[in-house]
C-alpha cells in the first residue's frame, strides 16, 4: 500500500498548479513546482548565477509518520542551467507543518528565470528509521579505519 501525503494549499497559492506528481509509471520521485506569488507569475522569479531563493510551492504537506520526504534536485535543471538545490537532499520531516519551500542556487553562468508552475525539483518519500545513539568506551575496528575524503583512492583501473 502506498504512503498517503496530504496537500494544503495555501491561501495565496493558485489552485491550477498541479499537486507533485510523477511524469512517468517507473519515477521515484515526484514532481515539486513553483507557485509564485501573484505578483511574480507573469514574469518569474530571476536567479542571478551565484544566487539562491526559496521557492515556494504554494503546499504544506502532513507525510506519514516513520516516512520522511526528501527533496531532491532535477537532473535537467542541473545539466542545462546549472540550477540545483542548496541543501541537497532536503528532508521534510513527518512533523513538520510549515510551508514547503525550495532551496534553489545557481551554479551556472547565466541568470535562470523561474517560471510559475514550472517543476523546479522532485520529492522521494523515504522511509525513516530512527538510532539509539549512546557513549562508548572505543570503535570496532575496520579495514578503512579513519580514513576520510578521498582514502580509498579514486577507483581507476589501468
């Protein structure tokens, strides 16, 4: 059965931006658009190279307890305009209620104008599980050990 995900639209939102939704049978995730204020739709919301907004999508949303909703950028978005996400991957939680916001920033060298209603990211309900975290005297020991970035080399093989 599949997790239910309420949609509240808020009060200022225009109701013809569609709900997300997924573009295609085998899609993980679903599609998040822009639902500009009013009186940003007819000409968008501009995105200098180098700059970041809050995109809103116009919904709250309630998902699932032991579910979590991850926002995550659009890959064409990415390679195109070099538009992703700033905080990738977002994570709205099971009890939050708030506006549900969009974290864009463009890497790329050219302004982006965002349009309304345009699909400006896509949200994959994971399912979350949550630790015990608790003191401990001493780590087990592993092969890798301490190392960090880059310590098991870069996978080439000659």
């Amino acid at each position: 059965m599949r997790p239910r995900v309420a949609c509240l639209r808020e009060d200022w939102a225009d109701p013809a931006v569609p709900l997300p939704a997924y573009e295609t049978g085998g899609a993980a995730g679903a599609d998040l658009r822009a639902n500009l204020p009013e009186e940003s739709r007819a000409h968008g919301l501009a995105l200098a190279p180098g700059a970041r907004a809050l995109v809103p999508t116009g919904l709250r949303v309630a998902v699932p307890a032991g579910w979590e909703m991850q926002v995550r950028p659009r890959s064409g978005l990415a390679l195109k305009h070099g538009v992703t996400l700033a905080n990738a991957p977002g994570t709205v939680d099971a009890d939050y209620r708030g506006p549900l916001g969009v974290i864009l920033v463009n890497l790329g060298a050219e302004p982006y104008a965002i349009a309304h209603g345009e699909r400006i990211a896509q949200a994959v309900l994971a399912p979350v599980a949550q630790a015990e975290f608790e003191p401990a005297e001493a780590l087990d020991e592993t092969a890798r050990g301490a190392g960090g970035f880059g310590s098991t080399g870069r996978g080439v093989t000659r």
